[in-house]
C-alpha cells in the first residue's frame, strides 16, 4: 500500500485497476524542488523541456546488445497507459474551457482518435507482439504479476498515473508532464529496441517528422498559451514537473543495466516465492518440521525464509550433495509428488541451491533478511488481486441528490466519493431489475440476443419517435403551447444539471482500466463529441449556459455548492446526473449496464420530443439549438444513437468469442438493466414539474377549450 515497503506494483495496480478506491495522489517529493531554471514564458519553458530531453538522450546508459527484449519489457507499465496523465483534466468539470478542449484533444489523440487499433497502448502491444513479445494488459492482474516486471518498471509509470488522477489543483504538473511526454516520446532506449521493426506504428505516431507528433507537439504549445491567458502561470511548477519526470526516466534507464547475478539461495527465494502462490492449498497433509506446507505458504503469514531454512536441514536434502538430495533425485522425478512441477531452468536453480549449501545449511544473515522486501511485496499484491470490491455498509439515507452531484463532481479523489456512487448506483439498479428479466425482454422481442434483434428494435423505436415530428412547428405543440415564457425558462433550468455535465457518463471510460477496446473507443468518441470536440462553443454544457444567459439567467458554475444551492432547482433535477457521474466512477464494473444506460440516453428524445422542444423555445423566442443538434448530432443513422448499438454489438460479440454462452446472456440482461435505470431516474423530475405545473396549465388548457381564447392570451 502507498508509503509502505513494496508498495509501488499495488499502488499501480490500485491506480490502474480499483481507481474507484484510489489512493491519495500524492505528488513526488521531487516536483517541490526549487534548484530549478527559471522560465519566464511559454517559449523559454519549452525549449527548456527541450533541452532536458537532449540531456536525457545524452546520458543513456550503456546495454548489452541482447538487452532490448528486457527494455521493451520493462517500458510495458508506461506504455500501454499512454496519455494517463491528462486523465483529470479531461474529466466533464474541467473540459468547458479552451485549455479543457485542448487537452481532451490531446487525450483523444494519445488514445487512438476514436479507434482502439490506434490506441497508443495498443501500439505499443503490437510493437512487441512483433517481436514475439507478450505482456498483460494493465487490466489484467497479470500485469502486476509478471517477474519480468521489476519496481522501478512500476514507478515510471506510476508518476504519470498519480498526475493524472491529481486534484485540478495539479494542473501545472499536469501539463509539465504533458509538455515533457510529448517532446521527449518514448526513451532513446526503447525507441532503438524498435527501431529494427519496419513498420512500427508505435514509433511513426512519436516520431519528430511524422504528421501525428506535429499535431501532439502543436496542442502541447497551444494547451501553454491557453494556460497562459488564465493569467499568472507557475512556469516553475510545470517545469519541476518535467524535471521530475526526467529524474524518474534516469532511475529508471539505470535499473536497466544487467543486475548483479543473484546467489543460488537468493535465486532459490525468488523460485519459491513464484511456487508457493499455486502450491498454497494443495499440501494440507505434506509436513515439514511439524508444520503443513500450507502452514509454510499461507498467503496471510508466509514464512518463506525459515521454510527454505528449515527445508535445508530436512531429510529431502543432503547440503552440497544434489546427487544424493531425495527431492532433486526422487520428489521431482518421474513417479514423484512433484514430477513436472518444475521446468529445467528451474531443476537447475534447486540443483544450484542445495550445491552451495554448507554442511551447517543455515542461510547467511544478509540473505535472510534480503529476501523480506520481495516476500511482503509479494504478500501487498496478494491482498490487493484476492480484496473484493469495497462496498460501504448500506446506509439508510444518502445525502440529498444536489449534494451527491456536488461530491461526484467535485471530490472523485475522495475514496468515499467512490463508495457513495457505488451505493447510489447498485440501489437504482436493483430497482429496475425486472427490466432485465426473461419474459420482459421476451415480451419486446429481444430474447435472446441478437445483433440482428437489437437493430431491429431501435430502428423500431426511432422509427416511433421521429414519426411526429416532421410537422411544421405550430402543429408540434400540445398541451405545452399553454406554458407561460416564464415557466417554460424554469423548465429549461431544471434540466441543467444534467446538460452543463452533458456525457458525464462516458467520462470513466478514458479511466486505463476501459479505455483499449473497440467497443470503449467509441464510447469515447461520443464523450468527446458531448464535451464539443476540442470547440468550447459547441460543448453541450456551454451551449445550454449560453442558451439561458442570453434570457438572463445567469448559473454560478456547476461545480460550485452555490450551483447545487441554487434556489430554482428542483432536487429531483439531479436524478439523472447524479445517476450518470455514479456509472463514471464504476465503469468497469458496470460496463453492460453502462451500455444500455448510454444507448437510452442517445435515443431518448431523438424525433418527436426533440423537436417539440424545439418548437416551444421557438414560440417563445428562445433558442432552440440546444435541441435541434442533438436531434442531428444522436440520429439513429450514423450519429450517437448509431455508435451506441454498435459499440454494445462489439462488446457482446467479443465475449461472445471467449465467454460462456451463460454469460453473453447474463450481460445482454445487465445492458437492459443499465437501459432502464436512465428511463427510471427521469421519473421523480417529470413527476414533480407535472405537480408544479399541472394545476395552472391544465386551467389555461381548459380555458382555452371551453371559451375559444387563444392560448398566449389564456396565459
Ligand atoms: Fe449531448
Ligand atoms: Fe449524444
């Protein structure tokens, strides 16, 4: 865990994987040093980042020629979680800026630009899947078990992680580093070991003349002067920042150089350390001085030192004499107990353990306590793969959904924010559990799954929706017509908590633990288009503000309490978002339903309602684009609506592909669940503006029945 021995594969794996109970992230100590440069603009800061790059190109350590395999390795960790650093700031709170746009874009960028085949990360795999080199995927657990990894692999990538997940108050460090990764691309170093391959993608994507770093290093430069104009930049925390990457780069580089050669007790430590997470459970009944082998290697308490000690003087091992040692001659040979479960290479290491055994066979001092650190790093890893997810204990009353939206928005570095969303989550899911039942989805026609059922059903569903609103407007409105202006700006109000955070709930899948599927690559490509595309204007959340300004309704900022103290929203106007940033923050865990959530969404009020909301705004003389684009940017054809079935189809045919039958199912159920839960968390607003508006609408609405007076009179 973070500060304790060991800690850094945990803290990357909680970073990467459990980001929801991330831990603090904290800044190194390094970006507080002062015996820096300083950099007056943005110019002379670039070139100074410049510069540190040279330096670091510079000052590569020398490597044996067959060592570019453990480079390529050992640059896995930072690789494949490219552009993770910007994670924060692309966040929806902090995108309805130019600065915002400009590092989404960048993100976007580092990402693939919508696909998953260009993912950066993804690169990075087939760069070495060319070489006939595999690694994990950092959301596997593998990743963080692999030997071949060491902790310094970790801690590189580690800098880039705890930025990225920093407060918005790190945004100096964030763009530090930012500025830093895109002048300086992947290490000398790597870029050599690649160099070989003739088409690296990997490389041509971070290459000085190549089309796709110019446009990396121009958003760079104009992500500085955006900073700039929001006036006083810390030049010097940018370039500590850099620095500290810098310093990590060299430790790093330096971990490289070929290790000092174990000794054959330490080489048999590490053997026994790997053996016993599979051996723990099978050896109940094998004792060894009075002790099970189970007792020796449980995961909670492992005493592997006195277990190799004690195993030394044992009868399985005559000390220096691995010709006469019974475990070496008769346990792991054939008709052994432990035939095959060691290879060769790892015979050897047992071999080379028992011959340099001293008669006394009692390890020396220093190699006893040298094997500790590796043994409790083994044990925090351990712990952290085997903890299932933290759930609070259910409390009767959450707080208000205003000061839920607050924290969501606000706090995702707060551990309990996280278990909050979690909580608020599973509740509204469990009350749309019928939804996903058999003979619900039966009765709709959409039992079992299928590609083909589900197209079929949405087009059937667009085809409801859009089929009234091609009429002229004044055709358009029904009983709303008898909404006065002024009721129908309080309308308009009550939807902005969810329209300034427009996309919120797609904001989880840039989170490393989503991001390198297909199906997440576009999930992302409509976040972005939510959050206006790299154009502040064009960001729903903006255009929506702009909308109410111009009728003199001026909101404090969303992410502020006097935003959700704001006395003309209803509370159950915070339903729906409050239910969009508590999916962000569990994306993995609930992608299914995420899924579904996100498609109802993207249909919702495409045709008709759009449009009828439309005409009402027109009528009054308000703006209407809010509306009128997202009945073009969510059409069912190519935009949104479009993207979002096929990303479920890519998600349900890929698991199709590895999965149980039973569980393409199961998830096809959760997709519908998360589908009904968006359609489930409008009701309680509808219901409340149907009792606040109702009575004096449905008078007006009477009036004008009975008595013939028009409707802008009867108002
Ligand atoms: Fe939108
Ligand atoms: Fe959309």
């Amino acid at each position: 865990m973070p500060g304790q021995k060991g800690s850094i594969r945990s803290a990357y794996y909680q970073l990467v994987q459990r980001p929801q109970e991330s831990i603090e992230p904290v800044l190194p100590s390094v970006l507080l040093d002062r015996q820096l440069p300083r950099c007056e603009g943005s110019e002379e800061l670039w070139t100074a980042i410049r510069e540190l790059g040279l330096r670091e190109e510079a000052e590569q350590p020398a490597l044996p020629a067959d060592s570019q395999p453990t480079v390529l390795i050992a640059y896995a960790p930072t690789a494949l979680l490219d552009g993770c650093w910007l994670l924060r700031s692309v966040q929806v709170d902090r995108t309805d800026s130019l600065l915002g746009q400009i590092l989404l874009d960048a993100f976007y960028l580092e990402t693939g630009s919508g696909s998953a085949t260009q993912h950066h990360g993804n690169l990075y795999r087939a760069a070495l899947a060319a070489q006939g080199i595999a690694v994990a995927s950092p959301q596997s657990d593998a990743l963080c078990q692999d030997d071949r990894l060491t902790e310094e692999d970790f801690a590189l990538a580690l800098l880039g992680l705890r930025i990225g997940r920093a407060s918005p108050s790190a945004l100096p460090e964030v763009l530090g580093m930012h500025v830093a990764m895109t002048l300086w691309g992947p290490p000398l170093r790597v870029r050599s070991a690649l160099a070989e391959q003739v088409q690296s993608q990997y490389l041509a994507v971070h290459q000085r003349d190549q089309k796709e770093q110019r446009c990396a290093e121009q958003l760079a430069k104009r992500s500085l002067l955006a900073y700039a104009a929001l006036g006083t930049p810390a030049w010097d925390r940018l370039y500590a920042a850099a620095a500290a990457l810098h310093h990590q780069r060299r430790k790093w580089l330096a971990s490289l150089r070929p290790k000092r050669k174990q000794t054959a007790w330490q080489a048999m430590m590490t053997l026994v350390e790997s053996k016993c997470r599979h051996g723990f459970g099978f050896h109940r009944n094998v004792q060894l001085q009075g002790r099970s082998l189970d007792a020796w290697f449980d995961p909670s308490k492992p005493n592997l030192a006195g277990f190799l000690a004690t195993l030394a003087r044992s009868p399985w091992v005559v000390p220096g004499h691995p010709e006469h040692s019974p475990l070496l001659q008769r346990t792991t040979q054939f008709g052994g107990s432990m035939f095959g479960v060691f290879d060769d290479a790892e015979l050897a290491v047992l071999h080379d353990w028992i011959a340099a055994l001293p008669d006394s066979a009692t390890a020396p001092p220093s190699e006893l306590s040298a094997s500790e650190p590796a043994s409790s790093a083994l044990h925090d890893v351990s712990i952290l793969l085997t903890q299932s997810p933290k759930e609070a204990a259910i409390q009767s009353q959450l707080p208000s959904l205003p000061i839920i939206y607050h924290r969501l928005l606000t706090a995702p570095h707060r551990a309990d924010s996280a278990s909050l969303a979690h909580q608020f989550l599973t509740q509204r899911l469990h009350a749309v559990e019928s939804a996903a039942r058999v003979e619900v989805l039966h009765r709709q026609g959409l039992w079992p799954w299928s590609a083909q059922r589900l197209t079929d059903w949405v087009d059937a569903r667009l085809r409801e929706q859009v089929a009234a609103g091609t009429a002229i407007d004044s055709e358009l409105l029904g009983i709303e017509r008898h909404l006065r202006r002024d009721q129908v700006l309080w309308l308009l109000c009550q939807l902005t908590p969810a329209a300034l955070i427009d996309g919120a709930w797609l904001q989880g899948v840039a989170s490393p633990d989503c991001s390198c599927a297909e199906s997440s690559s576009l999930l992302f490509r409509i976040y972005r288009d939510e959050l206006g595309a790299g154009i502040p204007h064009q960001h729903h959340g903006n255009i929506m503000r702009a909308v109410l300004a111009e009728q003199g309704v001026v909101l404090p900022s969303c992410d502020t309490l006097d935003f959700v103290r704001w006395p003309g929203f209803l509370p159950d106007s915070f339903a729906t978002p409050v239910q969009w940033l508590a999916i962000s923050y569990h994306s993995r865990e609930f992608y299914p339903e995420l899924l579904g959530l996100n498609l109802a969404v993207e249909l919702a009020g495409v045709g008709q309602m759009y449009s009828r909301a439309s005409a009402l705004l027109r009528h009054h003389h308000i703006d209407p684009y809010f509306f009128v684009l997202h009945n073009t940017i969510d059409n069912g054809a190519s935009g949104h609506t479009a993207w979002s079935v096929r990303a479920i189809k890519l998600y349900l045919e890929e698991l199709a592909q590895c999965a149980d039958p039973a569980l393409v199912a199961r998830a096809w159920q959760r997709i519908w669940q998360g589908y009904a839960a968006h359609d489930r968390a409008s009701a309680p607003m509808l219901r409340a503006i149907a009792l606040r508006l109702f009575p004096s609408l449905g008078l007006r609405w009477l009036r004008a029945k009975t008595l013939g007076i028009p409707a802008v009179e009867a108002s």
